[in-house]
C-alpha cells in the first residue's frame, strides 16, 4: 500500500504577532497536515515562529524547512529543538541541510566552505543532535521520544546521510547554479529525479523501516492552460523543454482535476507522499488537498 499524503506549508513573510497566528490558522483550516518555516537572513526566525504557530493552532506538526546546520551550534540547536518541542506539545519535526546560499553566510559573518566541508558540517551536527536528544542527562527535554528528522538535499553523500540518519528524506529537486553566491537554483529534469531517487533507494536499502519521501513544489497554478502557465519558466531556462516542464515534479500546472492526477503518478514513479507548497501558492493548492484527503 502507498504511504498516505501529507501536505505542509513553507511560511516565508515576515508578519506581526497577529497576522502570523491568523496565517497559521488558516493553513490549519485548509487542511495542511504541517507547517513549516525557512531559515534565511531576511525571514523569520524558526524557532519563535514555530513557537507562536503552536500556540495558535491544534492539529498541524510544525517543522524546520531548512535549518541551515551551518548556521547553528549543536549544542544550542539542541536545547532550541528540545524546548520547542515542549511548548509545541510534542509536534515538531527537524529539517536539517547544508545551506546553499554563500551571501547569507558572509552576511553572518560566517564560514560557507566547500560543498564536501558542508556536507561534512551537517553530519557532525545530526550525530550530535541525536547524541544529545538521546541522552535522559540533556537538559531541557523535548516532548517525543524521538524528534522526526527530515535532511534535505541532491547529491550522493547528502542521500547517503539522508538514508543513514533521517525519517523523512526530502528531494528539492533542483541545484546551484555554479558560481552563484545568491543560492540561485536550477530544477532538475524528471529523469534526473528518476536518477536521483533510485541512487536514494539504493542507499536506503538496509533500513528497518523506509523513510518518508517529500519534495518540495516551487510552482501551483489551478489552470485550464498549462503551457502559458509554464512559459515564463520555459523561458528563464533554456535547456528545459516544455514537454520536460509538464511532467517536472516541482511544478503542480493544470486543472485541481490534473494536479491531483499528476500528484498520484508522483507518488507512485517517485514515491513522494508529503508536498510541500510555498506560502504564495497555500490557498491555491488548498483544493488539491482537499480532493487527497485520506488517501
């Protein structure tokens, strides 16, 4: 049997105490299964926000999308995850990667590093976080057993630690564009995905119990015109194709009736079960929640 759907919302916008709680409880009231908060310079802090999303809401699980690991000390992270944790009533979930944005690291006055010393960051970080989670002695302690844990990320020694380490492994399904410092990202192809997943799957092989698939969608539009949908994103990218375009993971084009459809043949080539949307696409997408519920 197919793992069953979830759906969670990745809030961007910065916003006052009264219009965050108001945003997080509309995304509860259409259905989204999680709520979810970046970790950019020029964003909102996650951990406040997920605190404040707790507060104003019942049933969402609340997580990270991503925690930037260079960004952060393991042993502070810890006590921030485990006492966040707590105030949620045991609802959060840890998305964990690398970062790819070299501004923002220098904008911190932080080191960025070479992509093998980043991965190599963010291992040492998730062996400590489960080293410190895990220990009755940590002080403060989260509300789970066992924190959920998403890693995110494309190439081979990322879907390695992803298999070795995470509950949910997450494809963004797209890559840096070489020498860019602002995180500028380029999708993949499906086939590429293909590619991507079955290197996944086969580091994944000696595992207990499977891990939950996500990806990430970059692009909703409730449509009776894919192709004029998609032509403005044809057109940034030259070396992809609209027929690649139609079929491309990150972009959910086309009638609620289509996207739904496009949404359980991902599923099933792919196997991702949890989407996550982008804020500006959360009430458009809502319809395809709602015509997935329970599936």
């Amino acid at each position: 049997m197919p793992r069953p759907f979830r759906f969670g919302v990745d809030l961007l916008t910065p916003s006052s105490a009264g219009e965050w709680r108001a945003k997080c409880r509309r995304a509860e009231d259409l259905g989204y299964d999680v709520i979810l908060v970046p970790d950019h310079l020029g964003m909102i802090a996650p951990f406040p926000a997920l605190v404040a999303a707790a507060e104003a809401t019942e049933r969402p699980r609340l997580g990270t999308y991503v925690l930037n690991a260079g960004f952060w000390n393991p042993a502070l992270l810890a006590r921030d995850v485990a006492t966040t944790d707590a105030l949620a009533s045991g609802r959060l979930e840890l998305g964990l990667g690398t970062g790819y944005v070299q501004a923002e690291h220098d904008r911190a006055g932080l080191p960025y590093g070479s992509p093998r010393e980043r991965v190599d960051q963010l291992r040492r970080t998730v062996a400590e976080l489960e080293r410190l989670l895990g220990s009755p002695e940590q002080l403060p302690r989260p509300a789970q057993p066992r924190v959920p844990l998403l890693i995110g990320g494309n190439g081979d020694r990322m879907l390695e630690l992803t298999a070795e380490h995470a509950d949910i492994a997450s494809f963004i399904c797209r890559r840096p564009v070489p020498g860019s410092r602002s995180g500028q990202l380029m999708p993949l192809t499906p086939a590429e995905v293909d590619e991507r997943v079955i290197r996944y799957e086969k580091f994944a092989s000696g595992r207990a119990e499977p891990a939950e698939l996500n990806v990430l969608i970059q692009v909703v539009a409730v449509t009776e015109d894919r192709e004029r949908a998609l032509q403005p994103l044809v057109d940034r990218l030259p070396e992809l194709t609209m027929e690649q375009a139609l079929v491309m993971p990150i972009a959910l084009v086309g009638t609620v009736e289509q996207i739904v459809a496009q949404v359980r043949a991902q599923r099933e080539r792919y196997g991702f079960s949890y989407l996550t949307v982008l804020e500006p696409f959360m009430e458009e997408f809502a319809p395809v929640i709602e015509a997935l519920r329970d599936e």
